[in-house]
C-alpha cells in the first residue's frame, strides 16, 4: 500500500493520469455515491482516508460520477455543543426528530431519525435553515416554527411545540474558527476527478475522464457559499447510529470555493 499522507502531488497526478488513459474499469465496490471515489482509492492502492487531514500533504482527492444529482462532501464535523454528549443525540435526534420509515420493520418501533439538508437561503420544510452569524463568529442552526409545512408536519409540530417555547431559536452552531481551521487542514487544494458511470450486466464501471487541480480556498468564500445554499450541511442521524453531519457542494461548483481551477491533460 502507498503510504496516503506522504505520497507527493506529482506521484499522485502520475498515477491519475495513468488512470485516466485506461477504459472501462469494473468495481466491486456497493452501489452508492461513495463507490467511485471508493475505486478510485482502490486503482491508486491507498487506503479509505478517514482522517480528519488531507489525502496528501497539501492535497485532498475527490470523485464523483460526471451525471449526478448527489452533493459532495466537503467534511464531516458535528455542531457543537459537544458536552457532556453531541447535541445531535443530545437534543435535534430526540425532541426535533421523528419515527424512522422503518421504525417497526427494519428497528425497533420507536427508532427516531433526524435526516435534513439545510442551507443559507432558505428553510427546509421542517423549518429548519442554516445561519452565518458574523458578529458571534458562528454558522448556526435554526429552528423557526413558523417556516413548518402544517399540512405535511402537523402531528410532529405539535408534539416539537410541547417543548420548543421561543419561536426562532439557534439549536446548534459551529466557530468559524473551527471550520476555517477543518478546511485548512481538509479542503486548502483538491484534486477533483470526474468519472462517468455505466451497468453492464448489472455491474457498475468506471471510466475516469477529467483531473482538475483546485487551488486557493476561501473561507469566506465558504460562508457566501452557505449564505447562497450552494454548500449545504447535511444531518444523517438515527436513534441506532448518528452517520455524522457533513458539509457538502453541489456539483461543477467548485469556483464557489477556489480561485484556481486548473484541469491536468
């Protein structure tokens, strides 16, 4: 295996570039939105990267499908507050969740689950919204009653209005400083490669088609990303297991982020 945090940009672009020239390469990999990228690791023989560092030195490697609807993840990172247990399991998961669609089936009957995407723009139909707080320094979390879908959300409305008494309220938020500090350490330049998808036989192939190199984050670049709902922080937690909160981008975005886009040939 190819030590994953010591390998050079230059190794690693030779390697894709290598890739890159080949055809249709099968995986065997599950058919989920992680499963390029997943194969992709598997061609450079590198293991998953769970860490919270980049791939390399300097570079984060990441994959999607070219046609897809899915968000990329920039990074995972649960909101604070963190104590005395995560505030996803402490409060959003028990008193803003609701019964999991497989509550009764697959779990137990009373499997609660906590699934939102939210963004800057705009409240999700559960009233939930995301908000860049500059003068606190704080991305926050919002939950306002009043933005709830009645007719679809009416019994969960009112068993969260048992418990909720302030109107608007910040549930949950992060320091701008520990996010810029987890971009600096995740996301400062990435290598972004784009691979189209096909089934033969049932089996899912790969062909890799374009290398880009992203250079020269901005954090605040990331804040307006928020404010504009291009970059989304995504919740995936249920009572048996809370899969972590990310922040995610919408494809062919990048430029929201980096100043520099440079395809490799």
């Amino acid at each position: 295996m190819v030590d994953l945090l010591n390998i050079p940009k230059e190794e690693l672009l030779r390697k894709l570039k290598e890739i890159k020239k080949k055809c249709w390469v099968h995986t065997n990999r599950s058919k989920n939105d992680g499963s390029v990228g997943n194969t992709l690791e598997d061609l450079l023989e590198i293991p998953e990267n769970n860490l919270a560092i980049a791939n390399t030195v300097d570079w984060e490697l990441k994959a999607q499908r070219k046609k897809t609807d899915s968000l990329i993840t920039l990074f995972h990172q649960d909101p604070k507050p963190r104590k005395p247990e995560s505030v996803v399991a402490r409060l959003l998961l028990p008193k803003y969740g609701w019964a999991h669609k497989e509550a009764g089936k697959k779990y137990s009957e009373r499997e609660m689950s906590f699934r939102q995407t939210v963004t800057g723009n705009r409240f999700t139909d559960r009233g939930f919204k995301v908000n860049v707080n500059s003068v606190a320094r704080k991305i926050e979390i919002i939950f306002d009653p009043s933005k709830v879908d009645k007719v679809r959300h009416e019994g969960w409305l009112k068993r969260v209005l048992g418990h909720h008494k302030d109107g608007a309220k910040v549930l949950a938020y992060w320091d701008f400083d520990e996010i810029n500090k987890k971009c600096v350490g995740k996301i400062r330049n990435a290598i972004y490669v784009i691979a189209d998808a096909r089934k033969v036989d049932g089996q899912e192939e790969f062909k890799y088609e374009r290398i880009e190199l992203l250079e020269d984050f901005s954090f605040n670049n990331l804040l307006r990303a928020i404010i504009n709902g291009i970059v989304f922080i995504d919740f995936d937690a249920r009572t048996g297991h809370n899969h972590g909160t990310k922040f995610r981008l919408k494809q062919n975005n990048w430029q929201a982020l980096f100043s520099k886009i440079t395809e490799v040939e």
